[in-house]
C-alpha cells in the first residue's frame, strides 16, 4: 500500500481534522517520515499572511526533500489559496473541509484535482482513538458569525453551526472506552455551541459529564459573552478543568471598537474576577500593535491587564490577513514599537502565573502526556500549568497526584516514587 504522511499546522481544530482524515484510510498506511512518503497531506492554516507563507515554505521545501510525493493541500488555506497553489501545480490535489471522509477516495486519483466541496458541511465522524495523544479533541461545533475585522476565519470555516448532541456524546463514550479520561471541546467558535440547535454549550457539558471514564473536560476558547449565568452555575463541578481561556483580544475599548469586537472591558473584569474568585486560572488571546494601537491606548491597555487575574496568555503581533478590514487600516503601528508591547505584555502576565502557582502548587491532578524522557515526564494539572515529572516507574498516559510540586520560573516539578 502506498504510504501517506500527514503535516498539520495552526489550531486544535485542525488537529482533529487531521484525527478524521487518519480515521477514514482504509487503502493506505500512515507514515512518519516525510521523505518516503508517498503522499504528503498538508493540513493547513490561514489565520495570517504568515501562515500561509508557512505553509508554502513547507511545500517547497518537502518538494526537494521528496520531489516524487504528490502534495495534497486541506485545511483552511485550500479555501483561501487552494485554486492558486493548484493552478500553478504547487499541489497534486485540494480538498475542502466537507471532503476530509472521502479523503481514501480522493488519495486514489491518478489525476490532480481540485474538490472545494461545501463550506456549510458538518462532519459527523466518529473518532475511535487519537495517535499519540493521551487526551482527546474533540469538535463540537464549525465556522464563526463574529466578524472580528482583522479575522479571515467565517470566510474560510464558514457560519457559525453546531455537531449533533448525540453524535458529540457517542464519540465521547467511544474514547472513553478506549481509555481516554480528559476531553478538550474544540471548534472555530466553541462558545456559539447550540445557537441554532435549541440547546446550549453548558447543557451539553452536563451530559457529557455523565458519561462513565469521564475524568476532566477542558473548553477551548470562548467569548466574554458566551459565559452566561447557566455556564457559571458549572464552575464548581469536579469535572470541570479549573482553567478556561477567554478571548479578550484587547483591554482598551477604542482598539476593541476597530477590531469590531463585541466584549468591554468593564463587563470582562467583572467576569474574569468572578471566575478567578473560584479558583480558576484564566488565559487569553491578545493582539498587539493591531492599525490604530496609539501609545495611549497601549498604556490603558497594560495598566488594565496588570489589574486582571489572568494567569496564562496567547499573546502575538498582528499580522495582516489579506481579505480582512484591518488590511485597509492606514495607521499602522512599527514592527519594533509592536515588539517590545508583546514583551511588557508577555513579562506581566509570566509573572502573575508564577505568583497563581505559588499559590496552587500542591493536590494538583496530573495526565502525563508525554513518554520517559531521561526519567522525565511532562503533563499539565487541572490549572492547565505544565508540570515536570522525574520517576523511574512508567507514568506514560496516567494520571497521578501531586502533593506539593516544586515551583520553578516556566512550570512546576516533582520527583514521584523517587
């Protein structure tokens, strides 16, 4: 059988798009080297110029590496680049989100093609396993409605539109199963879960929390205004991971008026302080140096994040996205201004984790994820802070408990049956 290796870049979306494309070859074998492949499925992204830029600098250079390969483009860069890497027959084949469960088919062709298919398709693949994973992915929802100006993703992922409930809970149950304990809910815009289903994202975590093997369900990211009062009610069930990102973007209400955001910040205090009153880590996505960030507004900026409880943070420069509003934004702010805000930013915030994990280094609930490495292990606990692990017994894929971890500057430490 012809092997086929599999290349994903960007978010946990795709992740799990690459799970479902693995799970419906049934013609090939999976390959983990690039260069004796016979096929090379490059599940891409597109968030920014830069990605797509990534995503062409691996084509060309896996073309020398093994120029016999046919390239297969997926993901979301085939709906914002697919025809133009096909017409200059950069790639074999293109295929869109609604063709990843025809993907042995389309592997079979002789002839390049190109299969955009349709942006308003919902998968209904259920998962048995995730390769190398000790947690599972898992989709719960497709495409966003928000329109955040400097966002290319409701063109790409389409509208905002949610998985089946049963299906979500037969795929659980499956994984469950099959060993898996700590869940990750995932999708382009997790908190719009069950808006055009008559339901809701806190519903469906309450009939995942019954299913038997279901340890911790952790939540991708979510908007300030998806948290409501139905949500909170969930905050202090034992299954919840106490960790949830909310993406704020920015602190300064006029920059969060350009990128047509539909959060303040006086509502996102009061949640943020709310959710950390119960003990929750909260991380964050932040965008720095987006056109019109004035000094003025930078400084509100971070004097308002050193006031929040945020623990953790996705933090980066803006990067232009052709196809999006703020592409058009003439005041732009220089590239080395933009830098050193990240750094202050990413400094202030490195420092809060420090302090939140001083304060919460011992009863930390561990799944190791990684394989015995020199005697060390690597996991994350319940506050999604990395934890390092040294033991001689085998930890891999198990959950263990620490009593009181040691803190150090980037993770914590513990030496367990030592």
């Amino acid at each position: 059988m012809k092997k086929v290796y599999f290349k994903t870049f960007g978010c946990r979306t795709n992740q799990f798009d690459t799970q479902i494309m693995l799970s419906k070859l049934k013609n090939f074998t999976v390959e983990d080297d690039e260069c004796s492949s016979d096929i090379i499925v490059i599940n891409s992204c597109t968030v920014t110029n830069s990605a797509d830029s990534s995503v062409r600098g691996y084509i060309s250079s896996v073309k020398r590496k093994n120029p016999n390969a046919k390239i297969i483009l997926a993901g979301c860069g085939a709906h914002s680049k697919g025809d133009t890497l096909f017409d200059e027959k950069a790639v074999f084949g293109v295929m869109g989100h609604s063709e990843k469960s025809n993907i042995d088919i389309l592997l079979q062709k002789e002839d390049p093609f190109c299969e955009i298919g349709d942006l308003n398709h919902i998968d209904s693949t259920v998962v048995g396993d995730f390769i190398g994973k000790s947690r599972a992915f898992i989709k719960i929802q497709e495409g966003c409605d928000f329109g955040c100006s400097y966002c290319i993703i409701p063109s790409v992922r389409g509208s905002a539109r949610s998985h089946e409930t049963e299906t979500i809970l037969e795929q659980i149950s499956l994984l469950s199963s099959n060993g898996f304990g700590e869940f990750i809910l995932t999708g382009t815009n997790v908190g719009s879960f069950g808006k055009d289903k008559d339901t809701t994202l806190a519903k469906l975590l309450k009939k995942i929390s019954y299913i038997r093997g279901v340890r911790r369900i952790r939540i991708g990211s979510l908007e300030p205004i998806q948290i409501d009062d139905e949500f909170k009610e969930l905050l202090n069930e034992p299954w919840m991971a106490k960790h949830l990102h909310i993406a704020l973007q920015h602190t300064d209400d006029k920059m969060l008026a350009l990128m047509n955001r539909r959060n303040v910040f006086s509502e996102d205090e009061k949640l943020l302080n709310h959710i950390s009153q119960r003990g929750y880590a909260i991380g964050t996505d932040f965008i720095v140096g987006h056109p019109g960030e004035t000094e003025q507004m930078w400084q509100n900026a971070i004097k308002r994040v050193q006031a929040l409880p945020l623990t953790h943070i996705h933090a980066f420069t803006y990067s232009k996205r052709d196809g999006t509003p703020s592409t058009s934004m003439t005041d732009t702010v220089k590239g080395d201004i933009a830098k050193t805000r990240l750094a202050e930013l990413t400094k202030c915030v490195n420092e809060k984790n420090i302090i939140f994990r001083e304060n919460n280094h011992r009863n930390l609930e561990v799944l190791i994820e990684s394989t015995k490495n020199k005697d060390l292990y690597k996991g994350y606990d319940q506050f999604y802070n990395l934890l390092e692990v040294k033991s001689e017994l085998d930890l891999s894929n198990s959950w263990i408990m620490i009593e009181d971890a040691e803190v150090k500057n980037d993770k914590n430490f513990f030496e367990y049956g030592c």
